[in-house]
C-alpha cells in the first residue's frame, strides 16, 4: 500500500504554504491544493490518506467539497479548518460525516495529530476492503460497476487484468455508458493509486490556449503569461491522464501528443528544457477511431499508440437483465445523496425499465432514478398504464393506450394545452373532449400553466 497523503486544500498561499511545512516537520507526506476542484482531481475511492480544508474558500467552499468527496467515498476522512464564528457550521459538518474540524488559529502539532488518527483509520478501512475481496466477497469494482450479464463479469474481469499492467488504453462505448468509471477503476486498482487522475476533455479545451492547458508555459511565453504554470500533463506525473472525446482532438496537436506518449517527456511553452513524464494515458472515445482514421479525422500511428489494450463497455440495450439491479443501486445513491428514504418499488415498474430504450445509457437511467425519488416522474402510472394497454378487448387497450399519450404529453408540456394539442395534431376541441373522456385535466401534468 502507498504511504499515507495529507491533502491541503486552502486558497490562501501563505497559510496554506506554512501549514504545510509545519505538517512536513511533523512527519507527514503532504500535498498542496489551492482550491477544491484541484483537490477533487486526486481524490478517488482508492485514496489513501485524509484531507484538511478551510471552510472558507472561493468558488467551492469545504462543505461542498467535502460532500463531493463522499461522494467518491464516504470513508476518506475530512478535516474542517474553521474560522472564528463557524462552529455551528462545524458541528453540522460533523452530523453531515467530517472526520473532525480545527478552529484557527490552531496548533500544527494538534492538527498533525489528528492527522494521523485519521490516517490510521483510513488504513484500517482500505486493508479491509482488500482482505474482503481476497476472501472472493463482493468488491468495489462490482460496486461500482455492478451487473449479473457475462458482458459485466467480462469487463470487470478485463479491468482487473489490465489495471495491474501499466500500458496505456482505449475505453470506447456509447455516451453515458460509464466510460469514465472504469478509467477511474482502473487507476485506482492500479499502483498509481495514490497519484493523481488527471481528467482532460478533448472537446473542451480552448482553441487559442490548448497548448498552454496540456504542456503549461513559462513567464513570457505569450502576452498574458505573468508566471510559470504547470500544464494537465505535468500536473499528472506519476498518476493517470484522462483523455475523454479523444475523437475530438485537433489533427496539429494529435502529433504532439502522439511525441508525448513515445518519448515521454514535455516541454512547457518558451521553454526548451524538456521534462520527464512518469504517467499511464487512457483514452475514452464514443466513436469509431478507425473510421475517423479512413475519414483523416484521425492519426493511424496515435490510435496504435492508444489502443495497446481496449476495453468496450457495453451499452444498456446489450444487458437489459442488468438494468433492475442497476436502478436499485441508482436510486440507493440518491437517497443517500437527497438524504430521503428508499421507495419500495414493484416488480412490475422495474420489469417494465427493463424493456425501455435508453439512448443516454446508465446517465439517463441515473437521472430517471433521481426524478423517481423526488416525485417528479409518472413510471407507476405509465407501467400501469402499459399493463392496461396489454390485456383486455381491443377497444379498451386502445383507450388505455391514448390516455396514456395524452397524460405523457400533458407532463412533457406542463399542462399548457395549446402545445398539447399541437403535438398531438388534433383540435382544441377534440382534446378538450377527450380529457374529459379520460378524466384528465391539466394538473395532470408537471404542474398547472396557461391554456394557450
């Protein structure tokens, strides 16, 4: 297991920079974070060691912060540094899962001691879920991505395989289908565990400041650049680069990346001197690169590079035994993220998820699991509505069918009937009868709206 990491995250540098040195004095192993998002990207559910926030930042606060992290995994332990006048804000952070908080001005010796407290935890959590899953018990990995289809236990399996080599890889699958889940299962399954995950998206980066994001610059490179900076790439030594969208890479920098992951090595803008790169890259992509290579999108020589090992994470068409199983877990998060009590669901509304067609993959089924907890879907009324419409005369199916059209079209609309109707190709009149007919009205939507 890798040592023990001290994660400091605070905006003011001259704090943040004693601290830290008093924290080092002490023994510690302690990383630098000026703001959370720059923690968050070293925080996986494989993270060994506890992080020490001020309450009080810009952008997101420690609060934030610490609810993000949970996220990831509520067994890292968070430390609150708090100021004079937010103990109460402590305290409910303590009722809300923070390991413990520290009241400026504090004592380092007092802070480090707490520190390796809650590292000794930490430990102890971590060398427990590793003797469960030599015990063949049931592992994060099948946490994280969970299914009974021999696609799952396939992948799951391959993942194993590949994480504990250190050749870089190609994820590709449909949007939504969890592409970036298993990269982050691989790296923290993987001896880099402790180092950061660096997520890039291709698709994102600025045009005129791509270079200067991925390679960083030096003081004077162009008009602007002020101070030396640290690019992505620097940023991720020893950990793992992330490339999402690979796809949507620009031809030019292809090449430079294509010279990174041969030689690696960077050089920084207005500079010469180049830098070693200790890092495994992982490349997700939702399209075919060899037909982007045929249609000269993309470099043959880049995607050989890519490709040592892919792994194909299937979509929910390909396992649709999963998908109940999948749901339940779902909606198990977002209550736990809501912080509402798990409903109890039918078998008959989970048979009928298990029909649907989910374009959006498990993002979609994600976000219909959190709209079922908040109250703000109708599948009980749409699976009921689907059994009406499968038994029974012709006649009634049918009116069961069009009433179910009908309230769809009322919820997608928020109840203004103008654009019901309209969608629907019928006239006021014949809407207004067959609401009537249905015993429906506009309430029946997401809420009341104007009649258009």
């Amino acid at each position: 297991m890798m040592p023990s990491l001290v994660l400091l995250v605070d905006d003011e540098d001259e704090l943040r920079r004693s601290t830290g040195q008093a924290l080092d004095l002490e023994g510690l192993k302690v990383e630098e974070c000026a703001s959370a998002e720059e923690a968050l990207e070293l925080v996986t559910p494989g993270f060994n060691g506890v992080v020490i926030s001020d309450i009080r930042m810009p952008s997101m606060d420690g609060m934030t912060l610490m609810e993000r992290i949970r996220e990831i995994d509520p067994d890292i332990p968070v430390i609150l540094v708090t100021g004079h006048g937010d103990v109460q804000l402590a305290v409910r952070a303590m009722r809300e899962g923070a390991y413990d908080f520290i009241e400026k001005p504090f004592n380092t010796r007092h802070l480090a001691e707490m520190s390796a407290r809650a590292m000794d935890r930490r430990q102890l959590v971590l060398e427990n879920r590793a003797l469960r899953a030599a015990a063949g018990q049931r592992d994060d990995l099948e946490t994280r991505l969970p299914g009974r289809t021999q696609a799952m236990i396939d992948l799951r399996y391959l993942i194993r395989a590949a994480a504990g080599t250190d050749a870089d890889m190609l994820i590709v699958g449909d949007t939504g289908v969890g592409k970036e889940v298993v990269a982050r299962a691989v790296h923290d399954l993987s001896a880099r565990a402790s180092r950061p995950f660096v997520a890039i998206n291709c698709a994102a980066l600025p045009v005129d400041l791509i270079e200067s994001e991925l390679f960083g610059h030096e003081a004077g490179a162009f008009p602007g650049a002020l101070r030396p900076r640290y690019g992505k790439f620097e940023h991720a030594r020893g950990g793992t680069i992330l490339l999402d969208e690979i796809g949507s890479m620009p031809l030019n920098l292809q090449a430079k990346l294509l010279r990174v992951i041969q030689e690696r090595v960077i050089t920084r803008l207005g500079s010469n001197e180049p830098i070693p790169l200790d890092a495994r890259f992982v490349a997700l992509s939702k399209v075919d690169l060899e037909k982007e290579v045929e249609a000269g999108r993309f470099r043959a020589d880049l995607l050989y590079r890519l490709n040592v090992i892919t792994l194909k994470v299937p979509s929910l068409a390909a396992r649709r035994e999963d998908i109940p199983l999948l749901f339940l877990q779902l909606l198990r998060e977002a209550a736990g993220r809501y912080r509402r009590d798990e409903p109890t669901l039918q078998h008959a509304l989970l048979a009928s998820l298990a029909r649907r067609e989910w374009p959006g993959n498990v993002r979609e089924l994600r976000n219909a699991a959190d709209r079922h907890l908040l109250g703000l879907d109708h599948m009980e009324s749409e699976t009921q509505a689907s059994e009406s419409a499968s038994s029974g005369k012709l006649a009634d199916r049918v009116a069961a069918f069009e009433r179910h059209i009908i309230a769809q079209e009322l919820a997608r609309n928020s109840g203004k009937l103008k654009s019901v109707y309209e969608a629907l190709g019928i006239s006021r009149k014949t809407l207004y009868d067959k609401m009537v007919k249905y015993e429906l009205d506009a309430h029946d939507g997401d809420g009341g709206g104007s009649n258009g």
